[in-house]
C-alpha cells in the first residue's frame, strides 16, 4: 500500500471500500497459489 503526500494536504490514505477490495484479491490469489501447489503436489 502506498501513501503519497501532497505539501499542504495530508497524506493521501485509501478508503475502507479500497482496503477491503485489495485483501479480499489479496486473499483470492493467495487461494489460488495455495490450490496451484497442491494440484502440483498430488500431480508428483
């Protein structure tokens, strides 16, 4: 996650909506990297 800062703003931060997306795809690919590697495992 970046945080970029503008002078005399803030940093930016994502909204909650933005967080919650990014780990629900975070954890998808996690699952599927996971389900990759026992497809490899019982393929052996």
């Amino acid at each position: 996650s970046f945080v970029f800062s503008t002078p005399g703003f803030a940093p930016w931060k994502p909204t909650l909506e933005e967080v919650v997306e990014n780990s629900e795809e975070q954890e998808a690919s996690n699952k599927a990297s996971s389900l990759l590697k026992a497809k490899k495992i019982s393929l052996l």
